[in-house]
C-alpha cells in the first residue's frame, strides 16, 4: 500500500500548466484508472504472490515472456534516475528555506530573464518570482535549450543530488526492511501535509479557475490526451516497473489479502494523487488572478515544483511550512528511489551476486549518482529530466503491460493463473479483473497507434529511447522459438539415429513398462 503513496503521487501531474485541459484530463484518469489500472496492479501483485520469484525469474511460468523482466528493469532504473533528480531539487528548496525570507517572495534585480512583482500584469517572457528562483538560482538553467550541449555542471546542485543518492544507498543497504520503517512515518506524514495545505488551498482566491475554466471539448479534439491519462494511470499506480511483482514475492500467502489489499493500495494512491493534484491546481488558479491569467508556467516536471514553491510563500510562517512540505517532498523522492533501486537488487539473488550483493550496490549507486552529475546536474538538465518522463518512463509501461496481460490470459493461461491464485491466496479473481486483462492487449495497442512520428528530432530520440527500453522483448521471443526448433531438431534426429542403429534381434515393439500405480485417495 505505502509504494503508491510516493513523490509521483504528489508532484508529477501533466496538463497542470493548462487550466483548459487540467481537470477533463483528470477526469478521464480516473475512469481509465478503474478500468485498466487497478485490475493490471492486482494482475502484477498475483504474479509475485503466486510465482515467490524476482522480475526476471516470474516468467519461469511463460519462458516466451523472459524479456518482460528486462523490459521492466530498464523502466525501474529510468524511474529511480528521475526521482533521484527530484530528491537533489527538494533537498536544495528545504536548505533555501531556512533563510530569514523566503528567496522566492520577491524578484532578484540580476534575473534574466526579468522577474514580475504580484497583482500586476505579466509582462511577456518575464516569469513568476518562484519560477526565476527555481530556474536561475536552483538550476542554473538554459535558456535556448540543448543547443550548444548541455553546458556545466551546476556546483550546488550536484552537491544535494550525492547527499540524495548516500541516503538512498543506506536505505538501500538494509534492503526491504529499512524501506519498512519508512512507512508509517513518511504516510502519515504525508496525509499531515496534504490535508493541511488543501484546507488552506480552498481559502485562495481563484482556487476554482480550474472548475471554471475547464473545457470538455479537449476531450474529442484528439486521441494525444487520452494516450496521456492511460499513461499516467500506468505510472500513478507503479505498473510495469516491477515494484508490485518484487513486494508480491515478499509477501506470506495469507487467505483472503490479495483483493483487500489491492483495494486499499487504489485507494491511498487515488486521495494522495487526487489531494496534490487538486492543491496545485487552486495554486495555479491563485497565481493566474495575481497575474490576469497569465503565469506563463512550463509544462513538465518543474511545474509542481514552481507551484508548491509559490504556494507555501502565500502561508502565514512561510519558512515553517515550506521546509516541511519540502522535507516530505523529499523523504518520498528518497523512498520512493530506494524501493526502485531495491527492486533492481532483488533479480540479482544467485550466489555469486549474494555473496558480494554490498559491493553490486555500490557500484549501482556509483553508475547512477555520476550519469546525474553529468547530466541531470547540468545546466541543460531540465530538459532531459522532461524528455525522460514524457517518453521511456511513461510511454514505456503500455506495451510493457500489454505483453503481460497477453501472456497471462491468452499464452500461460487465464483460468491457470487464476486457479493459482486460488491456492495461493484463497481467492478467485471477480469477473471484472478477467475481461480487462483479456482486453487490455487489444485496447492498449489501438490506444497506442500514432504515439509518435519522425517529424522532429526530440520524437526520434523519443522513440529510439523507447525502442531501447521494450528491445528485450522481441529478442527473448526470437530466442525462445529459435531454441525450441533448435531442441525439437535435435531430438528427432536423435530418435532417427537410435531407430537406425536398432539390433536386427531386437524386437521393433517395445515392451510395455511395468507401472506403478498408487491407491487414489480422496
């Protein structure tokens, strides 16, 4: 239950820069949530309760589907490498906020480009004091983007981003059970913050632009914002990352858990993600009417942190509020990457890797904190987080969760499985959960039609990245069914061999084996 209530939840929310799509998308993420989403988390917690294994080693059940595995590990590593980054952004805003003042009240003279002062209008190409701060003094960031490279490393923040990945190594360490003391306090810490700041988010004026601004139509002006909702219903919910698979072969085959406990996980990742998304969008309303309805706010991954930013600044004790909403901004981005990471450490369970298992996560630690030094940190870092969460960390878990769900019902077998479960858990699958798996393939390969083209150059990385992350798949398929012709090749001509080779005196009818039969018993 506590691995969907983590920094995704709360700070990732698409279309919130937009008041005209914001809650129609919303809308259409919660059906979507319901429909797909909650029966493939009940699909991926069976599958580790039923099989007791790793990611990669579940598949034993399906050997056509080892790459799965893989395909989910790449997608896990993508997603611990961008909470990482946002763990190194919540740590440097919780440092900022010790200041006699926030340093995101007011406008620096030295911003570039110029910073806006409140209740007046937004000049064009000037930005919110939150936003300049975030991006002139947090990032350091460019502004023409990726022309020239990514530029140089931005000293501050690569210092919080190695003090991020030291804590999520000795969380790491203790393996499953240092998560596990996380949990009641980072939840009930968070469900703290969260119910405070929306009852004071409701007292903003202009919390309701998003209800009032809200256009329906958005709905049926293409197919790109429902892509977006089935998407980040995937990521809301921590499927196709073998987070669920990897806490289900944790888990003892109590009777009667699975479907309760599938229930109650929806439910906390539905009021945790439903509350953020709800305050960041009456902040973003407030800060609309400060400006005339215009705040000029990037879309991507820097829009939840701007507007949380500029939220805690309206509180009265501006400094109390802002340090604790950053500090579990932070414990979530710290949690949430070292169950990721923990996930990676528990495929690797063979003797040769468990003997030296502290050093392999070393060197994970190692790999991940100098590739986001030399590329997060950077001053072109936005930009690849952004790429990284719009194409493999999202759009991956489609077709990863299309292939399982096929494999399941149409190659291992539905009714297997679900009779697995049976034994396992004491509990059938409701009849709902098996038409949305026997569906899902079908549904999720229309829905995923047209994802992208080769127009510009950002989708051709986009999909080449995305085409390296599903690579697996087809290449364990091809292997597999090379292997079994290469096998069944093999055997006949060894039965052709020996049927050559028979003794003229021996008889070409075998005798009957004798058996040994045991009593039946009822």
């Amino acid at each position: 239950m506590s691995s969907c209530i983590g920094i995704v939840q709360v700070w990732w929310h698409p279309y919130l820069h937009d008041m005209k799509k914001f809650i129609p998308f919303i809308f259409l993420y919660n059906i979507l949530s319901v429909i797909f989403g909650y029966p493939l988390m009940y699909l991926e917690l069976a599958l580790g309760i039923v099989t007791k294994k790793s990611v990669i080693n579940c598949w034993d059940l399906s050997p056509v589907a080892r790459g799965v595995g893989f395909a989910m590990l790449a997608c896990c590593a993508l997603t611990a490498f961008v909470s990482g980054a946002v763990s190194a952004w919540c740590l440097a805003l919780l440092v900022h906020s010790a200041h006699a003042f926030l340093p995101w009240l007011h406008c620096a003279a030295t911003a570039q480009p110029a910073c806006a002062a409140r209740h007046r209008p937004l000049p064009e190409g000037s930005e919110t004091p939150a936003q300049s701060f975030f991006f002139n003094f947090i990032l350091n960031l460019k502004r023409d983007g990726l022309k020239g490279g990514l530029g140089s490393v931005v000293p501050e923040l690569a210092v919080y981003y190695v003090i991020s990945w030291l804590l999520i190594y000795f969380i790491a360490f203790k393996r499953i059970y240092s998560y596990s003391k996380l949990v009641l306090f980072k939840d009930v810490l968070t469900y703290f913050v969260l119910l405070v700041c929306v009852l004071g988010a409701t007292r903003l004026s202009g919390a309701a632009a998003m209800f009032n601004e809200c256009d329906w139509n958005v709905l049926l002006e293409g197919t790109q914002i429902w892509r977006d909702a089935l998407e980040y219903s995937l990521v809301q919910m921590s499927i196709s990352q073998g987070v669920l698979v990897m806490l289900g072969s944790y888990c003892p085959k109590a009777p009667h858990t699975l479907a309760t406990t599938a229930l109650l996980t929806f439910l906390v990742a539905k009021t945790s993600c439903m509350g953020s998304a709800l305050l960041l969008g009456a902040a973003h309303g407030a800060l609309r009417t400060d400006y005339d309805n215009d705040t000029n706010i990037w879309s991507g991954s820097s829009s939840s942190i701007i507007l949380w930013a500029d939220y805690v600044a309206r509180i009265p004790g501006s400094q109390f509020w802002s340090a604790l909403v950053f500090f579990t901004l932070f414990v979530l981005s710290v949690s949430t990457t070292a169950l990721l990471l923990q996930t990676i450490m528990s495929t690797f369970t063979g003797h040769s890797i468990r003997k030296i298992s502290w050093a392999f996560l070393v060197a994970i630690c190692v790999l991940f904190c100098f590739i986001g030094v030399m590329t997060i940190c950077t001053q072109g870092g936005l930009y690849i987080l952004n790429f990284l969460i719009s194409w493999p960390v999202s759009k991956a878990r489609a077709p990863i969760a299309a292939v399982v769900a096929f494999v399941i019902t149409y190659t291992y077998g539905q009714t297997t499985f679900c009779d697995e479960i049976y034994f396992a858990v004491g509990e059938y699958p409701c009849m709902f959960m098996r038409i949305s798996w026997a569906l899902t393939p079908l549904l999720f390969f229309v829905v995923l039609t047209g994802v992208g083209s080769l127009s510009t150059f950002e989708a051709t990385a986009g999909l080449v990245s995305l085409g390296l992350c599903l690579v697996a798949i087809p290449i364990f398929i091809i292997f597999y069914f090379v292997f079994r012709c290469r096998v069944r090749k093999g055997a006949n001509e060894q039965r052709e061999h020996r049927g050559v080779q028979r003794r003229p005196w021996t008889s070409a009818i075998p005798e009957e084996p004798q058996m040994r039969c045991r009593p039946l018993r009822w």
